[in-house]
C-alpha cells in the first residue's frame, strides 16, 4: 500500500460567507452551502467570521486551556491529550462561551434548520487544540445523526494538521445503491487502506520522536502509544491491534478476504474517493455531516493548532453513542441547551458584536 496522499485544493467545497442586516448568511450563500453539504457532506465557509470575532474565540480557548482543572474530553486521542500533545477539553456553559456559540448559530441558523429541529440538543462546545508530536487519528465516522462544526479562530497551515475529509461518504437514504449498490463496502474498503497507512506513519514518527529533542518522548511515552492495555482507538497500538481490540483498526481487518477486495477494486478505490486536508484561514468554518469519513491529523509544526468545535443533534443521537463520540462539560450536562436556546439567546447589538462585544456581560 503506498503512501497517505491527500489534496490541499479545498475549492469545490468552499462558500464566501455573505451576511445580511441582521448578520444572517444570505439567501443565496445558504443555498450554496446546502448544496456542498447534500453533494459532499461538508461546506468550507469563509470569513465568517470577523478578525474581532476569531479573538473572541482565540481567547475563550486559551482561558480553557489555561484552566488546570479544565475538562478533559473522553474522545479522539485521550494518550496524546495525557501527554500534552493535544489538548482536546470542553468549554465551560458561561456567557461568553454561550453567547460565542449562539452567535455562530444565528448567523447559520438557514443552513442548521435544515438538519436540526429546535428542540435537538447541543451536544458540545470544545477547544481542539495539537502541538507537534501528536498522533495521526485513524479515518472514522463519528456517531450518526450529528452536524459538527469546525472554528478557525487562527490561520491553521497545513502542517498545523488541519482535518482530512473524504468528500462524498456522508451516509444517507440511498447511498448505499451509489456505484452498482457497493458504496459503503468500498468506502470501508477505502479507509482500510488509509488507516494501514496511518498506522505505520504513526509508528514512524513516534520512532523518530525518540531522538527528536524538540518534542522529546516523556517517560512511559512511547510504551502506552505503542504497547499499553489502555483504552485509545487512535493509537499506534501494536498490542490493540493485534488482539483485535480497535474498533477503528485491527489485525482481523486485513483478512485474505479484505486482502483480495483491496487488490481486486484498487482501481475504483484510486477513482472514487480522495482525503482532501483543510487548512482554513481565521474566521473560516467548517460544517460537516458527522457520519463521513474523516481524521484529525498530527501536528508537524511548532506552532500550537486551535480550533473551537461544537456538535448539534440533527435527530435522535442514542445517549451511549452520544457519550463515546461527544464530551459535553459538566455545565451543559447540568443545564442542557438545544438549538432553539442558541437561536433565542440574547446577544449584544449588531455592532458590539462585529467589533468583539461578545466579550461584555
């Protein structure tokens, strides 16, 4: 298998974000993006957000991060966020990180309220922040019946480790008749062949870590990426891997049977599907379908990778799937909120909030 290859060319996805009076995305920029969404499962809308607003977001993240008694989150790669290679948490339900989230929401309310009724819930608010060293997550779907929404409150480069998308593998009433009714056995054929991939780029780069005296392994390090018993479906874990212990990839995944697949339809495989990595600009947002494929990539740059994410139910989202894929803070937990109180929250008038009023109680 060769090597992971994915295209920076995010343009057929990318919408310019218009606004109204009212800061509403207008009409046509609406039907625009539902378009991408329904086509490819994602929309790549840019300047969203103002210079003011991307700080707002900036900030709130680096409060979190600051805070030694934030919340961790319970997904994606707890062994990188145990050794400060990443630093996944969930934002606090305070006012500002409310009112930051309401904003979003009301300026996509045409494009959301066409996926989620009023009464579905917020899911989560999160900071998704890398630094060098991290692990390259396996390509995985997250939980069905979810709209995910990606900040960039920073220019992220793509060796920050933007996401990777694989455009057209959102699932959907008839998908699975798409290419002679053999789309979701090839998509999952496709990610076989990426995860083998990813796998052994993890491994190499965690073996070069070990001399690497600009993000050096800490003690214990390299055993609980590479050997531990430790729950991580996004790990280079040879012992998970071998006993069949990672939902996301694992030895019985490469079957004779799998084998056979993989070599017979290489060539459709090569033709149908591609990663497509992001790397957006400040103010752009990201909203995807969240049962495509996709990945969070290692952060080969000095420089930390922050994003602010949240998560809205577009139908029912069974709590145990809810809580594998999802880490809401304690707050919302507590006080739940649904799309329909993100729309009716107050915020500052139009003006303070093009210029950072958000950050005024």
């Amino acid at each position: 298998m060769q090597k992971l290859k994915a295209s920076n060319d995010t343009s057929a996805f990318e919408v310019p974000a218009v606004l109204d009076e009212k800061g509403r995305l207008t009409e046509p920029c609406v039907r625009k993006a539902l378009t991408s969404m329904d086509m490819h499962g994602l929309v790549v809308l840019t300047n969203l957000l103002s210079e003011a607003q991307a700080d707002v977001g900036a900030e709130l993240i680096r409060q979190t991060i600051d805070d030694p008694d934030r919340s961790r989150c319970a997904f994606a790669s707890e062994t990188d966020n145990r050794y400060l290679r990443r630093d996944f948490c969930s934002l606090p339900s305070t006012p500002l990180v409310t009112r930051f989230a309401a904003g979003l929401c009301q300026s996509l309310e045409d494009i959301l309220s066409e996926y989620c009724g009023r009464s579905h819930p917020l899911l989560e608010v999160t900071t998704l922040t890398s630094y060098f060293g991290s692990s390259h997550q396996y390509v995985h779907r997250d939980p069905s019946g979810v709209i995910s929404l990606f900040a960039a409150v920073e220019d992220v480069s793509e060796q920050q480790g933007g996401t990777v998308f694989i455009p057209g593998t959102h699932m959907y009433d008839g998908a699975e008749r798409k290419h002679d009714g053999n789309a979701y056995a090839l998509m999952e054929l496709f990610r076989l062949q990426c995860n083998f991939r990813i796998l052994l780029y993890n491994l190499r780069k965690l073996w070069s870590l070990r001399n690497d005296d600009a993000a050096p392994l800490a003690p214990g390090e390299f055993r609980d990426r590479v050997f531990s018993s430790k729950w991580d479906e996004h790990q280079p874990n040879l012992l998970r891997f071998a006993l069949g212990k990672n939902s996301q990839f694992s030895l019985r995944m490469l079957s004779p049977s799998n084998l056979w697949k993989l070599f017979r339809h290489r060539a459709a495989l090569r033709n149908l599907f591609h990663l497509v990595q992001t790397a957006p600009r400040k103010g752009t947002v990201i909203l995807y379908r969240s049962d495509m494929l996709h990945a969070g990539p290692d952060n080969r740059s000095p420089h930390p990778r922050r994003l602010f994410s949240m998560s809205l139910a577009r139908g029912m989202v069974e709590p145990k799937l809810w809580q594998a894929g999802y880490s809401p803070h304690p707050t919302l937990t507590a006080s739940p909120m649904s799309f329909g109180d993100l729309l009716d929250y107050p915020l500052t008038s139009r003006a303070q909030h093009q210029t950072a009023g958000m950050l005024v109680d």
